[in-house]
C-alpha cells in the first residue's frame, strides 16, 4: 500500500494509478484503495501490466465489485469465456459510446489491456457523464430527469453501413446484429455507489419517448456537448501491457482510428451490473429482444 500513487489527469476525469501490480490475488487493502479511486476518476489507468493474460484480466472484476460478464451478441475470443476481442480489422468504436446501453443490464464497467499498438495514433477519450449532467443550465437538467429514450444496437450507427466491408468488419456486424435489442432507458440515471446523478447518451440512443424526431435530436445534441465538453474529458496513449478500468455507469469513451492500416488490438472485459435506475426510481426495461436472422458464431 506503502507504494500505490493516484495520480490525476485531468480536471475532472481521468488518474494514473502507479505502484500496483494487477492481480486477481490482490490484497483487500489494495484492492479497496483501487476501487475507490475507480469510483471518484472514473477510469484509471496503469502502465507496464505485460504480465496479465486473458484469464488474470477477467479475474480482475471483483476489485471493482462485480464478475466477468460476456458480451450479449458477440461470441468471446477464442479460447476464452468473457474476453470482447477489439480489433483493428473490424475497425474502431471511433463514436462516443456508453458500452452496450442498448442491453437493459448496463456493465458496471470494464477493463481493457492492450495487445497491440499502431506507432502513431490509436489514443482513446473518455468522458464525464456525471459532470455533464452537472454542467446542464437547470431547464434542461430538469428536462433529462422526466425523459426517457430508447436504445438498441439495430440502428444504422450500429451497424456495418458506419464503415468499410471488410470481411473481418462484416462478420462481426453479423454477430452483432444476431439479436436486436430495444431498450427504454431514463436520459438521466442514479448512479448505484455514488448517488450522482449521470447521462446516458451516445452512439446507440435512437430517440426520446414521447417527443418528435427533431426535437429528439436538438435533446441529444446538446446534452451530448454538454458530456464531451474538453474540460469533461481525458485522452489516454497507449503502451502494449497498459490497463485502463471505466466505470460504464458514469462515462463514455471514443476509440481514434487515425492510424490507417497499423494493427491495434486490444481485448476488454465487461462486468456485470443492474438495470439502470432514474431519479424517481423507475428501472430501465427491455422492450423488445429479436433475432434478426443473423448468425451470432
């Protein structure tokens, strides 16, 4: 403990944490410590963690409070149970996205460790949705406390029209796609340790309840500024052996795919969570869950 170093990044999102060894037998002490500061940054990083493999990874998940959970569509990496293979080949998540928030059981978080890395590029942004709730001029922060949306990983920003057609790229949208989930959501959720009030948006929300196509797109568009503002935001450059650990509930992030054709791959673990919650208490729900003909294997 003598040795562990948190170090901030940024304002308001974003810490190094330095003098730890990852391992799934971390003392209680330490393991404690790491998760408190995954709560108060957000995502915090570690340099130099070459050791871990695809088994250490996912065993990592009870320092944050929750177990490996796979992906609802996309089979695992080969070999593996949990691990979500992220691969250059089928292109970057280069959007500003809360992971899988189309699903009703949003992760609590995740943890990404890096394989391969281009020699220039492939940096990745998070940002602050606590701290854009925040920022919100208090008409429009009352507006996302009464608004709910829907998302799913069926619109076109979800799909393979959103880049090239690469074999790779398109099998992977197959898998995807082999189930549409629909899924109402509170455009502003109670955080389950912290309290905070946070916003979910990004790449796979589709529309506002209740509300016409134009004024759901002015909604998202300006609370979407309001979570990607600079001063909510960290950019974090990558090192083969480098983890960074999100808190989902709390943030987005956004893969920069300007390394042409250099390899990049990383291989992320999820952790399981709970159906969001909104300021008055109702749950997020599943409203349709669809096979779409597709093959998930």
């Amino acid at each position: 403990m003598s040795k562990l170093e948190v170090v901030p990044l940024a304002g308001r999102i974003g810490a190094e944490v330095r003098g730890v060894r990852l391992d799934p037998d971390l003392d209680s002490s330490t393991a404690a410590a790491l998760h408190e500061a995954w709560l108060r940054h957000k995502v915090i990083f570690f340099r130099g963690q070459g050791h871990l493999d695809d088994d250490a990874q996912a065993n990592l998940t009870w320092i944050f409070g929750g177990a490996a959970m796979a992906h609802p569509t996309v089979p695992p990496a080969a070999g593996t149970e949990f691990t979500y293979e992220v691969d250059s080949a089928v292109g970057a998540a280069a959007r500003w996205h809360t992971d899988l928030s189309w699903f009703e059981v949003l992760p609590r978080g995740a943890i990404l460790r890096a394989v391969a890395i281009p020699p220039v590029g492939g940096d990745t942004l998070w940002a602050n949705t606590a701290a854009g709730y925040r920022d919100l001029p208090p008409r429009l922060r009352a507006l996302a406390d009464d608004t709910w949306a829907l998302h799913t990983n069926g619109s076109d920003l979800a799909s393979d029209r959103a880049g090239g057609q690469s074999d790779e790229r398109r099998a992977f949208f197959s898998a995807f796609r082999s189930t549409i989930f629909r899924t109402h959501h509170p455009l502003a959720h109670v955080h389950p340790e912290t309290g905070e009030p946070c916003l979910l948006l990004g790449q796979f929300f589709v529309r506002l309840l209740q509300s016409s196509a134009a004024e759901s797109k002015r909604v998202f568009a300006t609370c979407q500024r309001y979570i990607t503002r600079p001063e909510n935001t960290v950019r974090w450059h990558w090192a083969v052996g480098d983890v960074a650990v999100w808190d989902n509930r709390a943030t987005q992030h956004y893969a920069i795919a300007d390394y042409g054709n250099a390899k990049r791959m990383m291989r992320r673990v999820s952790m399981d969570g709970e159906p969001t919650v909104s300021q008055q208490g109702r749950r997020s729900r599943t409203i349709s869950r669809e096979s779409s003909g597709r093959t998930a294997s």
